[in-house]
C-alpha cells in the first residue's frame, strides 16, 4: 500500500503529519521537515486519469493550506507556493529504492501552537 513515511527505509508509516510545539509568535522561519511516500512491496502507482500523481494539502484547525508548501527538495522548498499540490509524475514504483521524499515547509510569522495536516493523493490506481 503506498503511503507517507517518516523514514527513507519506509519502516514508519504516516497517517496524519502533527506539527506540534515548532512555532513561537516572533519565529519568522518556517517549520521544515521531510517525509517519504511509497510503499514496502513493488508495484507502480499510476493516476487514473494517465496525467501526474499529486500530492494535495489538506489542513485543519487555523493553520490554512495556504501555509504549508511542498516541494521534492529541500532546496525547491524556497520556490514552492503555498498551497499548490506537489507533482510526482506519471508513476511512483514501489520498494525502498522508489521511496519519493516530500519536503515540506509550514508557516513562518504570527502561527503559534500545534497543528495537524494530511496530505492527500486522490486519484491514483496501484498496479
């Protein structure tokens, strides 16, 4: 089953992303930290509709998917809009080796507290 991971090695799934305790009202940096989508056994993940797989914020409480950005790289993560889905391409395979990283940056000034998110990928069939 493909999925997120806290972990390259795919050994700690993910069912909700809780960014708790890493703000205080005067941070102006945002919350970065990565994860990894994939899965244990082989296989390809396609999307169902033959265009890309993406990866889509879905927030709750205050924190607004407007304040979440993702990006494939720790680096694009400066280049990436607030809100916007993370395309993966047309197939993600399965395995280690396929793991995809997701790095992902969460607000910056006046966010204070904790918050949770999930990151959704609708539309896609595992073969």
């Amino acid at each position: 089953m493909f999925r997120f991971f806290s972990d390259p090695a795919l050994t700690t799934p993910l069912d909700r992303l809780s960014v708790c305790g890493l703000f205080i009202d005067s941070e102006t940096q945002p919350a970065v930290s990565v994860v990894y989508f994939g899965a244990v056994e082989q296989g390809i993940l396609r999307a169902v509709d033959g265009g890309d797989i993406v990866i889509f914020i879905e927030a709750s409480g205050d924190l607004l998917a407007s304040d979440v950005r993702l990006a494939s790289t720790d680096a694009e993560l400066e280049f990436a809009v607030g809100g916007a889905g993370l395309s993966l391409g047309s197939t993600v395979e399965g395995g280690v080796g396929g793991a995809r990283p997701v790095w992902i940056a969460v607000g910056g000034a006046m966010l204070s507290g904790s918050y949770s998110m999930m990151l959704a990928v609708p539309g896609v069939v595992h073969e």
